[in-house]
C-alpha cells in the first residue's frame, strides 16, 4: 500500500511499515533535526511542513495514499509532560484527524501515548473519524509483548474506510507474545553490562534495572547517577561504580532501530527524537496486522 507518515520524526513508525512490505512514498515533519536524520536514513522525501496548516492538505491528498500513518506530539497528554491540553500540542491531533477526513485514505493508523485515552480531544477525532465513514480499532499495546525489549504502552487508533469496528482486534491479540521481551533476548551481551541506571521521574521510583526484565519506558531525559543517589528498595543492584546510564546509541537498540540506522546532530536532540520514536518492532507489529486482514 502507498502509505504517507505524518508528524513522521527520525522515522521508526515509517522503518517499522517499510520492513513489513508498506511502499512509503513521502513524510512529514517540521522539527530539522529529526527531518535530517530520517532524510540520512530514507530514500523516499520528507517534507518539512507545519500540518495544523489547511493549505497542506491538498498537497498531501495528490500523493493519492492508501493509507496515512503518524503519531502527533503526545506531550499535553504525556505523563513526562504538563497534562495539559490547552498548551496547543492537542490541538495536532486534531490535525490528523483534518487531514484524514480530507485525503481519505482507505486505512490510517494514529500512535499516542495511553493516556490520549483520559483526554477530551480523543473523543473529538472519534466523532470525526466516525464522521468520514471509518471502522475503527482501538488497543493499548505494551511494546514488549511486541518484539521490543522495553515495557513501553502506546495506544493505537487503526481506521478502515468503510470498514467494521473492531475488525482488528483479533489479530492485534493473536499475535503477541506470551511473554515480554528482554533486553537479554534481544541483544545478549551486547550492551556489556548487566544493570544500568535509568533517571527516574521522582526519587520514589527505582533507576538501577537488569538486562534480564524488558526496560522501562525510553524518555527524552537521560541524565548520569547523582552523586546523591540512594538505592531504593526496588533497585536491582547495589550502586557501584561499573554502574552507568544507557548511551544515546544503546537507548536507540531499545527502540529497536538497527544498528545501520545513523543518527546525527547534538546529543539532547538525539535524545528527544530517540525518545519520542515509535520502536520500529512496535510499528511493523502493527503493520504486519493490517497486512494480514488487508489479505484476508
């Protein structure tokens, strides 16, 4: 299927579709450091445009896609974020949704954060995408369960045109694991330690982790051991000194990009893309899905 990725950042939602046969034709951003690296790593254009603007809209329908993927920024429905709705960042999920009810593809495929799930915006793009004619299934998917070695769940919102409810929920079910993965089963020794520190959001929550249990959620955010750490209960070892924090790369490996993927730019801005990716496992996951009903 010719498929166009919206709100596309470095790009794992569009490798996650190109690997599972997807013809991806163009992507939009409008953030330069992520368009330079998905322009490094892709053949296919990508368009720095600001899609809350109608003008786009034409443009984007003469591509003629069969189906629309993206993931607009989740950071006003984020727990890393202000959970604040009227910041304007929601107001681009209302935007792919625009976009959607004009092209008309025949599927499209929205990503977000779980909690998209509690906001009034949600309920918005619902009514619209009902609007337009769209069958639509919805799961909150925990992406170690999905061939990726992190405990990372993202709600997924899949529309057919003309199609029935739910008409995916059987093999989004289907085909999970039946257990999560680890970092362990994912890359072995590669990483060549066995705990890391991971910067927690409060000091009441762990940091120190194993490559033996799938890893916490990859963020923005990825600070060194304060010298004023002190090990909390949950800790899965003591803090000594072998122990350190994921690098950039290492934290890409958890987001399942591979290894020929190249990053570049400044380290906080790797960090960010890197962190606002969807695990390119996560997305050919939902993919493979789509192509199996796609073919019957």
């Amino acid at each position: 299927m010719k498929t166009v990725d919206l709100f596309a950042g470095c790009g794992g939602l569009s490798l996650g579709f190109e690997n599972a046969g997807f013809d991806i034709v163009a992507a939009f951003d409008n953030w330069i450091p992520a368009i330079d690296v998905y322009r490094a790593n892709f053949k296919h254009p990508i368009f720095n445009q600001d899609l809350s603007k109608e003008e786009i809209y034409e443009f984007i329908a003469k591509l003629n896609p069969e189906i629309i993927i993206g993931g607009p920024p989740c950071q006003d429905f984020s727990s890393a974020g202000k959970r604040d709705e009227n910041l304007g960042r929601a107001d681009l999920t209302l935007s792919f949704a625009n976009i959607i009810s004009y092209v008309k593809p025949n599927w499209f495929v929205m990503e977000n954060v779980d909690r998209i799930i509690k906001s009034k915006v949600l309920h918005k793009v619902l009514s619209i995408f009902k609007t337009s004619g769209y069958g639509l299934t919805s799961s909150i998917l925990n992406a170690s369960y999905c061939g990726v070695p992190q405990a990372r769940k993202r709600y997924f919102l899949i529309g057919e045109l003309n199609g029935k409810d739910n008409s995916l929920e059987c093999l989004l079910n289907k085909n999970l694991s039946k257990k999560p993965m680890t970092i362990f089963e994912y890359l072995g020794n590669e990483l060549g330690l066995e705990y890391y520190y991971r910067h927690p959001r409060s000091y009441q929550r762990r940091a120190i982790f194993s490559i033996y249990e799938p890893s916490p959620t990859v963020r923005g955010v990825n600070r060194p051991i304060p010298k004023t750490y002190k090990k909390h209960q949950g800790d899965a070892c003591d803090i000594n000194h072998n122990l350190r924090p994921l690098t950039t790369i290492e934290r890409s490996y958890l987001q399942t990009f591979p290894k020929t993927f190249q990053f570049q730019g400044s380290k906080s801005d790797l960090e960010q893309m890197i962190g606002n990716a969807v695990p390119v496992k996560l997305s050919e996951y939902i993919a493979s899905c789509i192509q199996d009903l796609h073919k019957g």
